[in-house]
C-alpha cells in the first residue's frame, strides 16, 4: 500500500461501483469490497490490479490481487478467484479507480518549529510545512520553501530558497540548492476513449545520506515503487530524474541530463552534459555517458558510450570519422567537377 505518511484510503468500493465508476462490465465479483490499488506483482486480496500489456499475461496468472481490470482477450488468464472487470482500457480504468480510493494527504499547515528535532533547525523567512513533517537537528532551511504533509528530512541537511518537498524521504547532509523540485507527480498517461487519463503517482522520492542535487532539478516520485537517488551522488543544476528510477551510489551527473523512467542506474556512473536516456534502461556500475548521447539501449558496466543513438566509443568514433570523411569526399568531388 502507498506510504500512508503521504496517502490516505477512501471508503471501500464494491467492485460492481468502480466499473460503473470506470465504464467496465463486471464478469465475476461485483459484491467483492476493495480498498487500495497496486501493481499484478504486489497486490493483496484488497486491491485492485490491471494488465495492459499481454507480455505480463504470467503476472496476470500468478497475482494474488482481489479483483483485475483486464480486456477482453484476457479474460482466459485471470485467476480463477479474482473479481473480473472488462475493459478496453484497463489502464485508464485502473487509474480512475484509484482515485477512488486513495488520495494525497491534505497540505494543513504547520508551526514549522514543531516539526523540527529538538527545535534545533534554521529556518528562513516564509518557510511553509505540512502536517506530520519532521526536520532533523542543524538542518538549514531557506527562505519560501515547502515541505509537504509527511515528509521526512535527516540531519545537517541545507534546503536553497523557494525548494518544495513533497512524498519524499531525505537523508543526512543532504544539499538541495534553489528551486530543486523533489517528489512532484511523475510523467503517466493512459488511454482511454474520452483522452488521456493521469496515472496516479503513489510512490515516493528517497535521497539518501550526502545526496546533492544543483539549482531548478527534479526528481519525481514513483509510479508505486520508490525513485531513490543513492548515497553520495551528486546532481548538477537542470537535471531531469523521472518516476521508478533507481540511480546509485557515488554518480555524476551534469546540467541537462534527462534520465526517463523505471531506469537504473549503477554505482559511480557519470553523465556529461545534457546526456539523454530512454526508459526502462539499465546503466552499468561505473559507465560514462558522454556530452550530448542518447542512450537507448543498455549500457554495460564500466563502458563509456557516446554519439546518437549512443555506442561504445571507439565504435562511435570510427562512424563519426567515417562520415566526415564520406562528406569531404563528395564536397570535393562537387568542386573539381
């Protein structure tokens, strides 16, 4: 279930209301009572699950989930004793639902001082916290930002003005410099008949002990899983870390670095500037990504990649060359004709 520092559940719904909330047809299970949402791998006798893609029909088969939204060519593969709910979209149906159920906490504010460890925290003029926050001793905290209901900041920590913190989890001696956006809605859309539908983002944003992240970045919370960023690691200004992605400990990354999501990233991988990475990647433990590369493929551990779409180096160099010296070639053939 989503962390409930962040997410409070709704009343239950049968699963008869939230097809008829969602257009679904109910094939088995209308009366079932559901209360949250989750993911085929995780989900409980109380929650609602969806498959969209037919590569993850095993998952479908094997999920303990109490009821399923599924289309109809998948009938056959839901479990035999879970609710059934007829969709062609399930995704979408999947993501109204859940906001059925589970919601954001209410930002009611806070005395900042009492969410601070023994009041020993530094904070700025026009500093906004949420209820249930809590703030570690000789953590400084700059003018105008905010700290959402729940969140969890470490000790010795520097927060830069006009910084928010939402759904998030902060470690010791973190350094968060002006603007830096943790924990906001990832990017998630699904299809539905009347447009896309917002997929909820129910997960949270974890930085770990000496994190730090320049001026004007994001890290987004995750879809369900966390979006952690590792130990040590730090972030240069105008860097982009999307939902579900998980990036190691001791890694560099420069300014315009775009990492997409569920991506993981190993220990003490470097990025170059406005280095591009396409979702469901996996970098290895000390890659370097070069200046400017589109990584769209694994990368191996302790490989540098670079070019577009990116490659190994040597193999990326000698295409470059190789098509320099194909446009010199017909450049002086133009002339000497």
């Amino acid at each position: 279930m989503p962390d409930p520092r962040f997410f409070e559940s709704l009343p239950p719904r049968s699963v008869q209301e939230l097809a008829d909330l969602v257009g679904g047809e109910v094939l088995r299970g209308g009366d079932r009572m559901m209360s949250g949402v989750a993911p085929l791998a995780s989900a409980d006798g109380g929650s609602i699950a969806f498959l969209s893609d037919r590569k993850l029909k095993t998952a479908l088969a094997q999920t303990r989930a109490g009821a399923v939204f599924v289309r109809p060519d998948a009938v056959e593969d839901a479990p035999v004793d879970a609710a059934v709910v007829v969709t062609r979209t399930p995704h979408a149906a999947w993501s109204r639902a859940a906001e059925a159920l589970i919601r954001p906490r209410a930002f009611r504010v806070v005395d900042p001082e009492t969410a601070a460890e023994d009041g020993a925290v530094d904070f700025g003029p026009g500093v906004v916290v949420g209820e249930g926050a809590r703030i570690g001793r000789g953590t400084r905290i700059g003018p105008n930002t905010v700290i959402g209901p729940g969140v969890q900041i470490g000790r010795d920590c520097v927060i830069g003005a006009n910084v928010s913190l939402v759904f998030a989890l902060i470690g010791d001696q973190v350094k968060l410099s002006s603007g830096v956006r943790i924990g906001e809605a990832g990017f998630g859309a699904a299809v539905s008949a009347d447009g896309p539908v917002d997929v909820p983002q129910l997960g949270r944003a974890v930085l770990q002990d000496r994190v730090t992240i320049g001026a004007n970045s994001c890290v987004d919370r995750g879809a369900f899983d966390d979006t952690v960023v590792g130990e040590g690691t730090k972030i240069d200004n105008l860097v982009m870390i999307a939902h579900n992605c998980v990036v190691g400990r001791n890694c560099l990354m420069a300014a315009f670095t775009g990492i997409s999501g569920s991506v993981t990233v190993g220990d003490g991988a470097v990025f170059g500037g406005r280095a591009g990475v396409g979702d469901h990647i996996t970098i290895g433990e000390g890659a370097r990504i070069a200046a400017g590369a589109g990584i769209l493929k694994d990368v191996p551990p302790g490989e540098t990649w670079s070019g577009y779409p990116a490659k190994p180096l040597r193999e990326s160099l000698r295409e470059a060359v190789w098509l320099a010296k194909q446009a010199s070639g017909k450049a002086r053939g133009k002339t000497d004709g």
